[in-house]
C-alpha cells in the first residue's frame, strides 16, 4: 500500500507516499473507495510528495471519478493541466482550504507552442 490515511474531524485524507502517480496506485485507490468511503464530498487526496503522473490515462480516469487533491506541487498541477485539458479540476492549495472549501486552483488553459 502507497498511501496513508488520516482521519482530520469528518474528512478523510489519503496521503499518497510514491513519487510518480501510476494506475496501479489508483486501483488500489479506488478500492479503497468502494469499501469504506460512503461521501466522495469529505475525501482528498494528499499528493504533496507526488512529483508525476505516470501518463494521461491515469489523470483521465482520476478526474473522471471526481476526486479532489488536497494539495499537489505546482509542477502537478501544471502537468494537470497539459494531459487533462478538458478535464475540471478539483485541486487545492492545502489540507485546510480543503476542509474549509476556499482557495482551490482556478482553470489554466495551456498551449503548446512548436
């Protein structure tokens, strides 16, 4: 297991302990979910020690389920961005805006430039 979980009142966090973010971590996420989160609203993911994500697929499936990160590096947040273009992002700026629900990362719109 590659992460850890806290309990901070009635949110739950899950600090994700590996540097690259990869489908195989997100598996056993999800399977973390489906047993014992019953309110995706009072769950986050912590991926401050995360410096990637492994490809665009594992992002696509990540927003897709409507998970919100707690607090991510800027560079992943970027990357965010770039791979999941037309993806909402739900990402904030740290575990406490998270539990008060302000401050949490606006839509970027990043282009490519050859």
């Amino acid at each position: 297991m590659d992460f850890v979980i806290r309990k901070r009142g009635r949110f739950c966090l899950l600090d994700v302990t590996k540097d690259t973010f990869d489908i195989n971590l997100l598996t056993e996420i999800f399977g973390f979910i489906k047993k014992n989160i019953k309110n995706k609203k009072n769950f986050a993911l912590n991926l401050r020690q995360v410096n990637a994500f492994d490809c665009a697929k594992t992002l696509g499936l990540l927003f897709r389920e409507n998970i919100t990160i707690a607090e991510a590096k800027a560079e992943l947040v970027v990357q965010a961005n770039l791979l999941g273009q037309k993806l909402p992002l739900s990402i904030f700026f740290s575990e406490d805006d998270f539990i008060e629900n302000k401050r949490n990362y606006t839509r970027r719109r990043f282009t490519l430039i050859k």
